[in-house]
C-alpha cells in the first residue's frame, strides 16, 4: 500500500471511476462508447453491441432476510437489462458469477437461477456463461448483461440538448417506499420473532423493491413511434441524483416541477402512513428502475398517448441550474443528497 | 428457502452449474455457444464476439498478505484473456466491478487500477465499464472479458477426436509452488514478525503465482502457421482436473506420459526443497493459465519448431479410459483430484 492515504468517501462512487480510469486509452475501434454510461458500446461490423455490468453484495444491495431468492435472482438480471434498454437497445445474452458460502443450498441456488430464468426469459435473453465460486462470508452476484442496437441508434447520457422535456416513466418512489415497510417489518419481527407481517395491502410498493421491472416496452414503444430520446439513463439512485447525473454529463441545467412527479396511490398512501412526503420519497428514492430521457421539443406529440411516460421538466442553460418548482410556488436547488436539502428548506 | 437441504458439495462447481443451468435454453440467434467452455460466443455480422467472466474474492482466491495490489489487478485481468484466448480469439474489451471496503484508500484502489492498466495496455484491451460498490468486508472484483474471432474460428473444448494430440504451451506448476513458498513464509512471518521474506532466488514461481501471463503468443503462432487446434482450454484447476474435464466434454479418454510434462528448471528445485514430486506439482497445481489443446497429428510438423509447445499425450477412446504413463512405466488413472490419489498409488 502506498504512504499516502486517501479515503474513498472523499472521491464518492463517480469521482473514484474517474479517477481510477483517467489513463486508460482506447485501442480498439470496435470500442464506441466506454467507461460513463449506463453501458458501453461495441462495433461488430452492422450492428453494435452493448455491454453492461452489476455487483451485488450482501447486506450493502439486498438483505436476504426479507429478500426470496427467487426475487433476488430475477432482480439481479432485471437492474442490468435496465442498463441495456437505457442505452435504447435490445438486451440479447447475460452472465452470472456467483460467490456463495456453505450456509447456501444447492435447493436455495436453484431458487435463485429460476428467478434468473424467469427474467430470462420474459425479455428473451439468453444466459451465456458464469463463474460459481465459494465465499467466505456473505452472497455476492455478479450480472453482465448483453444488447445490441443499430448503428449509432445508442442513445447516451451526455446529449441532452437546452429546451428538451425531461421525461420518465412509470412512477417514482415505489421501490423505497418498499425498503421502508420491510426495515420496519425486520425491526418489528426481530424484536418480537413471534409477530408475522402483514404485507397483503402493500403488495404494490413490496412488488417495486422485490421485483422491479427493466422497461422494455418504453423501448418498443420508441421504436414503433420513431422517437430517439436525445439523451436517456435508467432511475436507480433516485430521480433528482439521476437528473443531475444526466445533467452534469450533458452540461446543462433543469427545470423539474414537483406537481408532475409521477407517483402511484399506493406510494402515496404508504407515505402517508409512514409520515413521509411522498415527493421526498419519489425525488430520493433509489431503485425504481424507471427510464428518464430527455426529448426534443417537437417530439412531444409523439408520447401523449402513452401513459406510461411523464413530462416532468425541461433542460435549461447551465448556467441557470438544476432547480425544483413546487407546488406552492417555491423553487429549490436540486441535489444528490436531495432529501436532507430539501427537507431543511 | 425449501425444505430439502442437499449440500453444494455434493455436486461439485461443474454439476452445480450444469444443475443450475439445464432449464435455460437459446433465444437469440446471435447465441453461437452458451454455458460449459471457457466463454460464450455470439454472433455479430461476419465477426462472432467472444464473453467469459470470471469472480475473485479476498480468502478464496487471493491473499492480500503477500499479493500486491497491482499485480492483483494485472492477474484479475490475465485470468479473464487467458480464457478468451482459449477460445482462439482476441480479447479487444473488459469491464472490471470491484466492491470494497473502507479499509481500502483511494490509493490502494489505484495501485489495484494500474495492474489492470498494464494487464490492458499488453493485450491492446480496452477497459470500457464496470461497477464500484462498497463491501461489508473482503475485496470483491468481477471481470468480464469480450473477445473477437473470424467466423467459426473458435475452439471449443468438446471437440478432440481419437487420435489427436495433446499439447500443452509453457510449463505447469510454478504457481502452485510459488503459492507453497508463499505460504510458507506467511506462517513463518505469522510466527516471527520480524524475520523478512528472502524470495529472491524464487522469482520464477513467485511470478507465475502473482503475475500470471495470458498466452497471446500460442494464438498468435497458430494464426501464422494455420493451425486449428482441434479443442483447446486454459490450464486454471491444474492439468490432470482439466485434461479430464476437456476429455469428458469431447467423450473421450487419453494417455498423457509424465516425461513429457514440461516442467521448469526452477520448479523442479523447489519441489525438492519443499519435498514435493514435481510432477504431482505439474499435474495438479492450478493457475499456470497455460494453454491446454488437442492437436491433428498431421499437424505435428507444425509445432515441432515452436519450444514453448510441448505434446504430452494423445486421445484415445473414451473406453480406454484417461491414465497417465509415468517415467517407470506403471499406469494410473487420471483423477480430477490426482493429488490425493496419486500419492496414495
């Protein structure tokens, strides 16, 4: 180890990438796009190829106490389809390593590979290769997923264009509103193990964090329209750090309104419940796996009719920042750590 | 969890994955070869794509005690080329996750970063995405590697044929010697922290251990002499477990002869200060990431000229079993764990 010693914190997740990768040079001309998105692109002489890749640790992205094999697999492949059809492609092949410790059953792995199959094949994808291997301690999966798309119809996170809308599908803080109920539910039943949950009317939010879906009909559905969105990523550290993400390697600002923040009855509801503002939640909340896309102006009619897809702002100048409007009229700098900001304005 | 417990033991790493994988089956045409070789094959418009992953985990697969961090990163990538140039193609990508613990510095992950830069830079492959996460404990990296091969052009492992070849590029057992030296010292350091290791005499197996080479050059010596091996895999497990496991996937059996095992100057003297056989070393060390592959005998002329190429033993059929012909001229059988076995003859 080096004298010098720096904590990792200082850099953050994305500061740490860019560090770490800064000399690396491209050599091959079949690499399009690297090291940034949500994927990288490969040319193969008429279509190109897109790759993308996840680790999954125990007890940091799932805790097997409340988390079925069976989801937990399914989720595994379904966060990096979502990667591949935020790219606008086709997801076609992935392959899964996994590090298991003797506590695990060949009948609990087995559990696991269903959900991977059912992911599988409910996007037609076809599980190629992998790695199974002992751990000392603790569940670690890794997924690479593979897509294709047709030349140069990728679509990147840094081409967002000043005056585009700024769109998202399907609704925001579900899968947060899921972890919330299941850590109480954990707290709850560690602290009295006789007590068993009752999850029968939170099945929606439950589904949202268990059971997330990568959105391959939002991708379809710009393919059937013509729509190419000029810059798109998927949802999965929580809408206001993902805009700003998307914002950042676009070199522009936002306008996001609250009121036109997509958000179920159901969150809505559990929100409620757990004395939390459903729109903190959909700002902050992770893992929804939605697709945000900016699109030209004169593409708007185009998505209209589908209900699937918000218009929640717009892209301004840099220079004017990435801001939300609320309900009541107030505006408030949008940031990564939005929830404890936004809560002390 | 179900209610039948069977242990992963039972089934071994190959029958669990084949267990666990049986029910997956192809949807995309580009899917030239899935699961059971050393990567898959997809097929992309006049070139076919080659994908193999691997995971290593701290305690399972590396030591920190006595592998640096940047030979770590160099080996994390060798592992992953040496598979893909055991499909007889040419790496052209990577993406590498880690997942990490605090104890790391920004620092530490650099060292760890600039392995895989030089391990990239050598092979002309491009790092073009990856994960960082953090780690509750232990440091976690998953490689995947992505390789490009003239339609067709690939090497499996099931494909030997009564008659051929077998051959072997390089030497076998350094790094398992090197992981004995290594060991050694550790215990002894344990003990006695003060005493510093002294492995100068030993850079050889201390190399092949930390800084394993992926063989380009026996892929490169094949496209300029137009040789198609007939089967073709890398040398991880040690070469009796994988002449075995070459053998079962081609339905065949072998005859290997001990002299003709190649083993280096260097290993042979540390075998004899370790009390170790070298040719036990040979056979059953892992991690020499050789090339293991079969051969047309017409094609022998071929190689005779190339003295990193050594022929150890020929394919019989599958009835005459797998055995190994030792300098005295006894028989045993080939078992994936020789090492025990082979002892006990």
């Amino acid at each position: 180890m080096s004298e010098q010693r720096t904590e990792i914190t200082t850099l953050g997740e994305f500061g740490l990438i860019e560090h770490l990768t800064k000399n690396f040079e491209t050599h091959n001309a079949s690499t399009v796009l690297s090291v940034g998105d949500d994927a990288a692109v490969i040319d193969h002489f008429g279509k190109q190829t897109v790759v993308t890749t996840d680790l999954l640790l125990e007890g940091i992205h799932f805790d097997l106490m409340y988390t079925p094999l069976k989801h937990l697999g399914y989720k595994a492949v379904m966060v990096n389809l979502s990667d591949v059809y935020a790219m606008n492609a086709q997801p076609t092949q992935i392959t899964i390593s996994i590090g298991i410790s003797n506590r695990f059953s060949v009948e609990a792995i087995t559990e696991f590979y269903e959900g991977v199959h059912i992911a599988c094949e409910k996007h037609g994808v076809d599980l190629v290769g992998g790695d199974t291997s002992s751990s000392q301690k603790g569940f670690v999966i890794s997924v690479t997923a593979i897509g294709e798309v047709a030349p140069d119809k990728f679509v990147k996170r840094s081409t967002a264009g000043v005056g585009d809308l700024i769109c998202v599908s399907g609704d925001l803080g579900g899968a947060f509103l899921g972890l919330t109920l299941m850590e109480r539910e954990k707290k709850i039943y560690l602290e009295n193990p006789g007590v068993q949950p009752d999850l029968e009317d939170e099945s929606y939010i439950v589904g949202r964090l268990l059971k997330p879906e990568a959105r391959k009909e939002i991708i379809s559905f710009f393919a059937e329209n013509n729509i190419t969105p000029t810059a798109m990523m998927d949802v999965s550290d929580g809408i206001s750090s993902d805009v700003l993400h998307l914002c950042k390697q676009s070199v522009v600002g936002c306008r996001i309104y609250e009121e036109k923040l997509p958000i179920s009855d159901e969150s809505r509801r559990a929100a409620f419940k757990f004395g939390l503002d459903p729109t903190v939640c959909a700002l902050n909340g992770g893992e929804d796996y939605e697709l945000l896309f900016t699109l030209k102006q004169e593409d708007h009619d185009k998505i209209t009719l589908n209900e699937d897809i918000s218009v929640i702002g717009y892209v301004v100048d840099i220079n004017e920042g990435s801001k939300l409007l609320t309900k009541g009229g107030n505006t408030f700098d949008i940031t990564a750590q939005g929830w404890t900001a936004f809560k002390e304005s």
